[in-house]
C-alpha cells in the first residue's frame, strides 16, 4: 500500500508542479509577478519565467523518475525548489502583497504555517531520505 501512495503522491506532485509552471507562464503570470520580492536583485518577469520552467521540469522529472537514485535525488531538488520560494512566501507577509486569493495577513500567515507540507511531500513521495540513509548506513 505504501510504494502506490507513494507512486500516486508523486504523481500528483508532479502534475501539480507542471500545472503551477505552466501557470508562471501564462494565465497567473502577474499573480506570480506579485510575490517577487522587490529585493530580489533581477527582472520580475525574468524571475516568474525562470522559475515557471524550473517548475515545468522538476514536475517533469517527477513524472519521469521511478528508479533510485534519481527518483530521491529529484525529490531532494524539488524539496529544495519549496525551501527557495519560502523567503518570497514570507516576504508577500510582510509587504502585505495579495496574490492567489491571498489578501489578508492571516491567510498569507496561515499559508506559511503549510509551508512545510510541499518540502515533507517531496521528500516523502520519492523515498529520498530512506534512500539516503540506506545508501550510507552501507557505507558505514
């Protein structure tokens, strides 16, 4: 039961990933351009882009990745993907930015509280941890 969960997980967070990709390129394109940082020393609209393929890929990549290591190393990439948004997800908090239906402190503040689902969810989904520690306690 648990490998099929698992499988379905990370289908689904890949079909996610791409969907969300895609949506940084076209039809939320300026809802996203909302939650750039203004510190963020680059084009906003370089970064929306960017970061819409970097999502269409590791969404990908979790849609294609079924053997280890590379299924846990592309879970690892992806969790990293959510740990990186996490400071623009702060920032749209504390510079009060509505984005996504998102237009109160509270549900900007209650969506970092889930922050941590999607990195847990990566990492869960591709067995990237017990992958890891399998491969260095042979190691030991």
């Amino acid at each position: 039961m648990s490998s099929s969960l698992r499988a379905t997980a990370q289908v689904l967070l890949g079909a996610f990933l791409v969907l969300a990709g895609t949506a940084h390129l076209t039809f939320a394109r300026t809802d996203f351009r909302a939650r750039v940082p203004p510190w963020v020393p680059l084009d906003v609209d370089l970064v929306v882009l960017a970061s819409g393929v970097v999502e269409i890929v590791c969404g990908a990549a979790l849609l294609l990745a079924w053997r280890q290591p590379h299924r846990a190393i592309v879970g690892g990439a992806v969790a990293l993907l959510f740990v990186a948004v996490f400071p623009g997800n702060i920032a749209q908090l504390t510079e009060h930015r509505d984005a996504f239906g998102l237009t109160s402190d509270t549900s900007r503040a209650v969506r970092l509280l889930f922050q941590p689902v999607p990195v847990v969810w990566a990492l869960w989904c591709t067995d990237a941890v017990g992958w890891w520690r399998r491969r260095h306690e042979h190691r030991a």
